[in-house]
C-alpha cells in the first residue's frame, strides 16, 4: 500500500539520538522513555491576559507554565 499524499516525504533523526536508541535496545531489549505525566500549556501575554480574565486572582506573570493536569499512575 502506498499512501500518495506522503510521497516526498522524509525524516531527519539526529546520529546522537539513534546511537543512544540503538544502545538502549541492545543493553535492555527496549527503549526506556522517561515522561512526567504533566499537561503542560506554555505561559504567555496572551495566555495570561485570558486567565486573568477569567480569575482577577491569577498572578501576572511574563513566563513559565501552567500544569493543567497531572495524569492518574504517574511518578508525578
């Protein structure tokens, strides 16, 4: 099967990172990812402005982030 809309396409994956991978595969049989478990969303003017909106309490603040969510099970 040939997807059409794909023709062309390619990827571009860094020699740093495969080495890494391929290491991992062949040391542990998988490659271990870490993660947080964190929905994140990027703080920025705009951002700011609709959450102070919505809460006069929110602090103003000109960078950072906001966890909305932290994933039920993870190490967070």
């Amino acid at each position: 099967m040939k997807v059409l809309a794909a023709d062309g396409l390619g990827f571009a994956v860094p020699i740093d990172s495969v080495t890494k991978i391929i290491d991992h595969f062949k040391n542990r049989g998988r490659v271990i990812r870490p993660w947080l478990g964190l929905k994140m969303l990027d703080l920025n003017d705009m951002v700011v402005a609709q959450l102070q909106e919505r809460d006069p309490s929110f602090p103003k603040v000109n960078k950072g982030v906001l966890v909305s969510m932290v994933t039920p099970g993870s190490p967070c």
